[in-house]
C-alpha cells in the first residue's frame, strides 16, 4: 500500500475588546450607570458568544431608585434592599450572540448597585463549542450614598383644630455630587398617636447639590399640646433613618347657644308649638353637637338632637313643645359639643285647649256621592288627658236631640251660633251616637252619616261639646265644617237606539251581527251597572264574547261592549222585526237607564190583498175573473211563482146531479145525494125519501143544496116512508152533513091541488164529466215572475164553471228564498132557479076607471144570485098606468139566492069589457115566465024593476 501523509493547522477564535477595562467610577446607590465597549473576532470563522459577569449576585435584580420611589409603603425603606441573595447589579446587552467572522459586536454593560462597596470584576466571554472564560475584561466601579441633611428637623404647626388637616413643608438638602432617594416614612400606630401626619409626596430623587421641600400634613387627635416625631429614610443609607419632630396644639370648636331660656307662653295642648336655638360655631373647624331634654318623659323635643355645625357657621335646633294637658310645664335643654362645655337651657311653657283629640280634620270635604244611597264617614275620637270627658253632637241651625234622661247643665260662654233659630226637618249629616263618654286613654268609634233624597250640595257645620271632669258647664270643644255633593249617576251612551238590519237574501247565510255600545261615566264618581237584555239580542264584550246573564261591571270611565244580534232566532223565512229594551241598573243608585234595541230581517216577502178567492157560484159554463193584489213588502226583490196544492183532501171537485124526480117537490123533504168517493154505485143518482106533510109540521120545499155527501140506502118506489126511514137508521154512514134550508111555502102553494111550480131545474139534468184537472178550472197568471221592492202586481185568478161543479183550491205563491204563501180559491157553478108564486091575477069586476093592484112573488130558489128583468116595460106609472097597459114596480133587478122580491102590479082596464092581458118576466138567460091578468071592466050601476013609465 502507498502511503499519504496528511499535516494540518487548528487554530482557536481570535477576540479582543477595544478597550482595556471598563471603569465605572463612583456612582450612587440604586441609580443606575451604563458604559459601553466593542467584542471583535479577527478569526476566519464566525463566533457564538456568552457574555457574565464573575461574581455578580444570583438573586433578584437590583432595584432601581426610580421604581423605589413608586414604593413610600414597602418595607425595604426599613430593612435596606438586600435580600436572601446578593441582587444581581449588573445588565449586558446583548449577553448572548454571534460574531460574523472578521466582525465585532457592540457590548453595553449597565451597574446598578444596591451595595454600598468597591467593585473589581471582570467580564467573562465564553465561546460555544470552544471553551469558556476565553476572554475577560476587567470592571471597576465604587458604590456611595449621599448624605442628606435636613433643614427645619422642627416643624411647628402652632394651635390646630382637632382633626383638621394643617400643611407645613420640610426642606431637604443635598450636599453631595450624587443625586439620592429618600421617603417620608408612613406613621406607624397610628390609633394611638395624639396626632396623624401625612405627605402628599412622601419619596422622590433629589440631586446632587439642590434642596427638596416636602409638604407635611398635621391632623391633630387630642387636645393639648402634642410632639411626635416623623422618619426620613434614604435609600441605601444604613442605620435609623432621620428624625422630624412635630408640634402642635390641639384644641375643640367655639360654639355659642342663644337664647339661654325659651319661654313659649300659653299653647295649645297635644299640638306642636316650637322655638328655635341658634348654635354659632365660631372655629375653623366642625362643631358635633347632641341635644336633649333633662327630664324623664319630657313634653319637649329637638330636632335634630345631633348634628354638625360648619365652621364659622350656623344651625337652626328646633324644640318643640307637645303638653299633654293643660296647666304649667318646664324643662331644661342640655346641649352638648364634642370637645367644648355643655350648655344647659331653660324651657318653660303652660297648656290650654282641649286633650280630645280626632283624626276629623275641621273642614270635611266628603268629595261626591250618589244621592238616595248613604254615605259614611268614620272617624275616632281618643282622650288623651288625664279627666273623663262627656261629648255632645249637635248641627248648627237644627234642634238638639237629646237621648239622655239626664242632660249636662249649660253655662259658661256660649257658641255664638247657639241663639239662631233652629231650621225645621232634619240634617242631612249626623253622628250615629250623639253622646259619647271617654276615660282618658279611652277611644271611641264614630261614625258620620249623611243621605239625600236630591241631588244637591250640602253644607253643614257640625258642634261638639265637652264636659270634662267635673265640671259642670259644657264648652264647645270643636266645630266641623261638613261639605257633600250629592249627584245622580250619569251615563252618556254613545246612542239610544241600535238598529240592526238584515237583507237575507237567497244565497245568504244569516250569521250573528255585532253593533259596538260605548258607555261613558260622565259624573264624578265611578259606579257599577248591571246589563239586561232579551233574546235575539245578547251583550258582550268589546272581544264579541256574551257576558254573564246579570252581570255588574264597573265604570271608571269608559266601557266598551257590543251588541249582539241573532237574526236566525225565529225559526222562519218571514221578515220579523224585533224590538228589545236594554236595561241598565245602576248598582250604587234606584236610576235606571235604557237603550232601545231593534232587530230587523227582511226576507223576500209579499203581501197579498187576501188569503181566499171566492168566485161564488156562476152560471154553468162561464168564466169569472178576479184579481188580487200582491205587494213586495220587503226591501228585497222577490222571484215567485204559483201552483196549486196536490192534497186530495183539501183539493176538491164535485158535481151536483138531479134527477127528474124534483118535479114530485110538492109537499116533501127533498134529500140530494152524491155518490161518496170509494164506496158502490149507488142505483140511482138521487135518493128522494117522503114523508107526509106532518112529520115536520109544515109544507116544505127545497131553497138550497149544498154538495155536501151522504150514504143512505137506494131509492124504493114500494117502500113506505117508514120503511125508508128504517133503512137510513140502518146505515148510520153520516159522511159529510148536508146543509138543507126550509121555507114554509105559502098557503096557496101548499095546497095539494095547487102544485108550485120551480123554474130552471131543466138545467139540473144529468151530465156526463169527465175527469178533470184543477187547472181546467182554475188559473193564475202570471204563474211566475220578479217584483221589486215596494211594488205592487194584480194576480188574475180566473174560473172556469164547468156544468155544476163544486171546486175548492189552495194556490201557492212559491217566494225563493222566502215563505209560501197560501190562497184559498173556491168557485161554484150552477144554473139558476126561481120559483113565481102565482101565475094568473084575476081581479074579476072592476071600476074600469080604477087602477087595478096585486103582488107576485119572485123567489131566489137556487143558489145563484141572478137578474130579472120585465120586458117591453109600460111607458106609464104606478100612479097613471097607460090604459090596457099593465105597469110592473120594480121592472128590473137582482135576487140572491134563498132571497125574493115583490112586484107590484098595476093595471087600469080603462073600458068597458072583459079583458086578459099578459106580461113577461125573464130571469137571467131562462125562458121569460108569463104571467096572466084578466076580469072585467064596468062601471056602477042600478038595476031597478019598475017599469020605465009608472
């Protein structure tokens, strides 16, 4: 193997300060002194460096005389700033880094001793990774505490007010080339001390060859002369620290009391009567004072007992007297000042007045009441004297009820109201007991009452006497001045009438409506009240819910409700209108208020002239129209239309059917038979039962027939009359009763061989009907419609007269969203009948010159009112007939049915001859009957026998 030497060089850092030593020279304790110096590295390396100083302290850091001075309190004042371990006296900055290589660093080195000595020591470097102590510079430096003196060691304060702060200055020197740190020390034991001292600056710097002046404060605690001494410490300075003496003298306020007696004379008892003492503080300082009475239980008393008078000041004490009966009182006031002598001052003071005392102020003002409702005033009355006391109520101007036996005797000065002359009636105010005795100490219950029937204000003064002890002359003791205003309760309502209007239309819903009531107390006095109102309506709360039935609610001053109004309360589509009384009762007073509350609901309504249509009977095979009016009563249009009810049972037709055998009318009792519905044909449309002419006493003949239905047993020509009678007893099938109206026929008529004669019953034969509907008999137009509000339509209800057809209907008038209307329609058709009751006048021999009277009787004898009428009526009269002309009074006119007319018949024959004449009547449409006139026309004369010639 070659082998390859190898040679080098190491060589160590190369550093070096600029500077030999660092030479501090002397500096002062606790101020600090920097120096400075430059660390090179002339190696080719950079360097990392620690920097030490050998043998500085390892404890705390040394304390600077600028914080101390922050510290006048802190103990090292006393005790000196060493500590456990040496304080750390040296600062280098920086302590720590790296010199660049052919570099140098800037070093500064700050000593602040806290050690009064000589310093020889060295600044270590130690170069990491190297070794340490590997350059050291050399420290020196000598530490001095300058001396200081003190001026004025003596500060006299002179005379000093008790705790009052007085200020002197105490002048500090240094002589020195140092500057120093010095502190006033705090005052230890300081509760003790006959005087409190204090600076507002207690520590500072003062500097090299200059004077300080410290400000001192002195507060003396006692009085008399006082000497304590003050410490001065300078910082680092060993041993006591400097003395200051102070002195003073300490003494209390001057204050002077004035007056030095308070007599108050006659006052009155239990009522405060006060005097003021003036307390004059003279000092510069606070006087403390306290007041007191002397005696036990004293009248007296001040205000304020203590208090503090000002410097060079003044302040008002109160002493006020309270005798708590009368006679003479004294007293002494005993006024202490706080450091000064007691001032005692004399009081003297004798009672007068009365010991009864009331919380009844003299003039009573009872504010307002309601009238008719009492009002109550309760008050106490306490004797606080030391004497019974007997009192007496009375009213200025009324006589004195008394209710004991034995009253008190009178004397002594009287009221000067006593001589008027009592008013009649009674007070409005009075006491319920009127006598009153109390022990002392004793209270009694009173009680003031007062009512009035008006409204009105009152004014009444009420007078107490006393007899007290054992006296015997009463004295008025008091007066009250009593003042009411009685009023009535006023409610203003913010309407008197509420109207509720409801428009139900058809598609409307009726739902509750609300109106706001606002009540308002307009008098002075808050009241309560108790609402009553009746369905439909109901009141409630301004939240629409209904209040309790008999509620009361209270009034302060405005309550807000509201009405309710249910418009579906009837159960029914016709308008209604609702009418209510709201009754408002007052709780404190018998007034009563009302509110007048309308409900309107208005449906669709009509109003019809008429609940029934009857056309009565007509003749056969005509028509009959009448006419109703229908009115829109309400605000509402109303759309309607008519039909006829369906009900069989109030629905009717029915047909009147006679047969031939009517002609057998003379003299019988004609029953008229329709068949009923449901039951066998019966053999023949009509039954005829006779009987003879005295089962009922009298001639009879039909007038009138109803349609009214029986059920009896057929017809039998070979029966007898009781054989038929027994037949119907038989049936006993009394469906529907029959209306028969009997009329004695007149003498002639009723004769057998003179047979009545009834015209018009041809038209009774029989008829074939077929089955009709009710509205081929009757008709309404128009069947629908719209009427306005207000307005007014004729209804044509129009009737068709079937050949003797009964016919009854009920038309409804259908209003949407309204009610149905019913309409009775009834109709009646027939044909008429009449009965003459003589056919033929025979006058026989009649003065020719004379007119001629008789009387035929037309009668009515269907049920159909009908005309008559005599044609070609005589030009003539009934008191000069026209010759052979006969004249019938009256020619024309109208008969109803059952009823008759008589006419006159006037006929002068106006020749000598028979004659016969005819004349016409003709009823309605009928055949005209004739009616035959006839005898014989003369004149008087005589017939004599004798011959003509004698």
């Amino acid at each position: 193997p070659c082998l390859c030497p190898l040679r080098g060089f190491v060589k160590g850092p190369t550093l070096h300060f600029d500077v030999p030593a660092l030479h501090f020279g002397d500096v002062s304790f606790g101020f600090p002194c920097t120096l400075r110096c430059c660390l090179s590295n002339n190696s080719l390396a950079p360097v990392a460096f620690n920097l030490h100083v050998a043998g500085d302290g390892l404890g705390e850091p040394s304390v600077c005389s600028y914080a101390q001075i922050l510290q006048p309190t802190h103990q090292s004042w006393r005790k000196g700033a060493q500590g456990f371990m040496n304080p750390r006296e040296f600062t280098i900055s920086p302590c720590r880094g790296i010199v660049r290589a052919l570099g140098s660093q800037d070093i500064e080195v700050t000593l602040c001793s806290n050690t009064v000595r000589e310093y020889k020591m060295e600044l270590v470097v130690d170069v990491d990774g190297v070794g340490k102590k590997l350059l050291a510079l050399t420290l020196t430096a000598r530490c001095i505490v300058p001396a200081l003196r003190v001026l004025n060691p003596v500060v006299m304060f002179d005379h000093c007010c008790l705790k009052v702060p007085y200020k002197e200055k105490l002048s500090l020197v240094n002589d020195s080339d140092f500057p120093g740190c010095y502190c006033v020390l705090h005052q230890e034991h300081k509760e003790k001390a006959a005087a409190w001292y204090s600076s507002s600056v207690p520590s500072g710097i003062i500097e090299a060859h200059s004077l300080v002046e410290i400000p001192l404060t002195l507060e003396a605690q006692l009085l008399g002369e006082c000497n304590i001494t003050a410490e001065l410490a300078v910082f680092g300075r060993e041993g006591s620290p400097l003395e200051i003496h102070l002195e003073c003298t300490g003494q209390g306020p001057v204050v002077y009391v004035d007056p030095r007696e308070i007599n108050f004379g006659p006052i009155q008892v239990l009522q405060d009567t006060s005097k003021t003492l003036q307390l004059s503080n003279y000092s510069d300082i606070p006087a403390t004072f306290w007041a007191e009475m002397a005696g036990k239980r004293s009248c007296w008393r001040i205000e304020p007992s203590k208090g503090v008078v000002p410097p060079n000041s003044e302040v008002s004490v109160t002493v006020t007297a309270n005798l708590k009966d009368t006679g003479k009182f004294q007293d002494k006031v005993k006024v202490l000042i706080e450091n000064s002598p007691t001032t005692i001052i004399s009081v003297l003071a004798v009672g007068t007045g009365t010991t009864i005392v009331t919380d009844l102020v003299p003039k009573l003002d009872l504010k307002t009441h309601f009238s008719l409702t009492p009002c109550y005033c309760r008050f106490q009355m306490t004797n606080k004297g030391r004497r019974i006391h007997q009192l007496y109520w009375s009213t200025e101007g009324f006589s004195i009820f008394r209710r004991s036996t034995r009253p008190p005797a009178l004397g002594g000065t009287k009221h000067k109201a006593a001589s008027q002359t009592p008013r009649s009636g009674s007070p409005v105010f009075k006491l319920q007991l009127l006598q009153v005795e109390l022990r002392p100490g004793q209270t009694g219950e009173m009680v003031l009452e007062g009512c009035s029937s008006t409204a009105q204000e009152v004014k009444e003064r009420l007078l107490c006497h006393a007899v007290v002890g054992k006296d015997k002359a009463k004295k008025q003791i008091m007066q009250v001045d009593v003042t009411c205003k009685f009023i009535c309760p006023a409610l203003q309502m913010s309407s008197s009438v509420i109207t509720f209007r409801v428009e139900k239309k058809p598609s409307d819903v009726l739902i509750p409506e609300y109106k706001p009531l606002s009540l308002k107390n307009t008098c002075s006095l808050p009241f309560s009240i108790v609402l009553d109102l009746e369905q439909p309506f109901q009141i409630c709360n301004v939240d629409q819910q209904p209040l309790p039935a008999d509620s009361k609610v209270s009034i302060w001053e405005e309550l807000h409700l509201c009405i309710r109004f249910n418009p579906a309360y009837e159960n029914s589509l016709n308008s209604w209108v609702a009418e209510r009384v709201l009754r408002i009762r007052f709780v404190e007073h018998p007034h009563e208020e009302q509110i007048t509350v309308q409900g309107e609901v208005y449906f669709p309504n009509l109003h019809l002239q008429t609940k029934a249509v009857d056309f009565g009977c007509i003749m056969n095979d005509t028509e009959q129209v009448l006419y109703l009016e229908m009115t829109n009563c309400s605000p509402i249009p109303a759309q309607y239309h008519w039909s006829f009810q369906t009900d069989s049972q109030v629905n009717t037709i029915r047909y009147v059917h006679l047969c031939a055998l009517l002609k057998a009318l003379a003299p019988v009792v004609l029953f008229v038979l329709c068949q009923a519905p449901g039951c066998k044909i019966l053999q023949s449309d009509c039954l005829i039962l006779q009987t003879r002419k005295r089962a009922f006493g009298l001639p009879a003949c039909l007038v009138n027939i109803s349609t009214l239905e029986w059920e009896v047993a057929p017809y039998s020509a070979s029966c007898g009359t009781e054989a038929a009678h027994g037949a119907i007893k038989k049936c006993q099938l009394s469906v529907q009763p029959m209306v028969l109206v009997f009329q004695e026929l007149s003498s002639t008529a009723a004769e057998p061989h003179s047979p009545v004669r009834m015209r018009g019953l041809s038209q009774f034969s029989e008829v074939e009907h077929s089955d009709i509907g009710m509205q081929e008999v009757f008709d309404v137009l128009p069947l629908w419609g719209e009427l306005p509000p207000g307005e007014s339509q004729l209804v044509t209800f129009t009737f068709f007269g079937h050949a003797n057809i009964v016919a009854r209907v009920t038309a409804l008038c259908h209003v949407e969203g309204g009610p149905t209307y019913q309409v009775v329609v009834t109709g009646e058709a027939s044909c008429p009948s009449y009965q003459l009751d003589k056919e033929e006048i025979d006058w026989g021999l009649q003065v020719f010159n004379k007119v001629l009277e008789a009387e035929v009787t037309l009668r009515n004898t269907g049920v159909i009112e009908f005309t008559y009428v005599v044609p070609n009526p005589s030009t003539g009269t009934a008191a000069n007939p026209l010759p052979g002309v006969p004249v019938v009074v009256p020619s024309t006119g109208s008969i109803a049915p059952g009823k008759e007319q008589v006419l006159k018949v006037y006929y002068l024959p106006g020749k000598l001859r028979v004659f016969c004449r005819t004349f016409q009547i003709q009823v309605a449409h009928l055949e005209p009957a004739e009616i035959l006139l006839k005898g014989e026309g003369t004149f008087p004369r005589i017939t004599m026998d004798l011959p003509w010639m004698l």
